[in-house]
C-alpha cells in the first residue's frame, strides 16, 4: 500500500507507573483502509469516532477522526 500517512505516538508514565500510550495518526485513508491496517497488525474491537471535535479549521471537526481499539494477546508460546 503506498505510504499514506504518519503516526505520532506519546507514552505517559504517571507517578504510580501506569503507562498510557497515545497514538495520533495523520492519515489520508479511508474508513476501510485503516480496519484493514488494524487488523493486519494484530488490533481487535476498534471504534470509530467521528466529529467530536469543534469545527474552527481544517484540522479539526469532520477531518479528525479518533479510533479507539486494543492490540490483540498473543500466546506466550507462539
């Protein structure tokens, strides 16, 4: 698939070690293209959400989208 897009990821430690990692993409794909790329890469139960934002610019309201999934649990065994 051509490149189309980039992923900006921050991972936050607060004070009792919990670790948060946030994954931002700047995409140019489609709602199908992006499950797809979830799923290939091992990520399960994804939500979409859609026009949370305020619509003030380019970068905000309907062109932001959020998705929300979880990396699918390998078997330590393979």
């Amino acid at each position: 698939m051509k490149e189309k897009g980039c992923l900006k990821q921050h991972t936050i430690i607060d004070e009792t070690d919990i670790i948060n990692t946030y994954r931002f993409w700047i995409h140019y794909f489609n709602t199908e293209e992006i499950n797809q790329i979830l799923i290939d890469n091992g990520f399960i139960n994804t939500v979409k959400f859609e026009n949370i934002l305020p619509d003030i610019n380019v970068w905000s309201g309907e062109n932001a989208t959020f998705y929300k999934t979880e990396k699918k649990k390998t078997n330590a065994n393979g």
